[in-house]
C-alpha cells in the first residue's frame, strides 16, 4: 500500500512538473515570436520609410535615376527579407508578421488643447 501511494505521489508530483515546464516552455516561445515580429516590423518599417519618402517625391518633380535605383533596390531588399520570414516561419503556424499601427493621431491632454 506505501508503494502504491508514494508511486502515486511521484506520477503526480512529474504531471505538476511537466505542466510548469510546458508552460515555461510555451511563455518563452510566445517571447520568441513576439520578439521576432518586433524585430521584423522595426526592420521593415524603416525600408517602408525610405520607399514612402521616395514615392512621395514620385508624386512631385520625380526621381533621378540613381533615386530610381535606389528606390528598386530597397522594393527588392524588403521582398527579399519577407520571403525569407516566410520561409523560415513556414509549417509553424507563426503569423510573423508585425501588427500594423492603430493610432490615427495624438492623443493631448484636455489642457494641451
């Protein structure tokens, strides 16, 4: 009877501890990925910047053709690096993408109005 209890203890006791590491396990990879999509969306947000400004001046007098070039290669350097995420978050069902921004505006304190 002791050896059935204290059997039963120990599955017990290793079901706790398994599901306290499988939780850990979950939290850090949760971290990962929002780690991950924070990088990518501060890495293609600043390709983004630079193409927006140049599609800005599209719309004025136009580009030169080394500002064409430029703007060519970044296009091609951000395909680049998404197809790349995509590849590597393949299968993992991980939507690396980084969530796109909400804010319209300021928000300012009634006396800053």
């Amino acid at each position: 009877m002791d050896d059935r209890i204290r059997q039963t203890g120990q599955f017990l006791k290793d079901a706790v501890q398994e599901s306290a590491r499988q939780t850990l396990s979950n939290h850090g990879d949760e971290q990962h990925q929002k780690g991950f999509r924070s990088a990518a969306g501060i890495s293609l947000r600043l390709i983004d910047q630079k193409i927006d400004a140049f599609k800005e001046q599209m719309k004025g007098p136009g580009l030169s053709k080394t500002e064409q070039a430029i703007y060519a290669h970044l296009d091609e350097l951000k395909s680049d690096i998404e197809a790349n995420f995509e590849r590597y978050w393949r299968g993992s069902g991980v939507n690396w993408r980084p969530p796109k921004p909400i804010a319209k505006g300021v928000l300012r304190k009634p006396e800053e109005l």
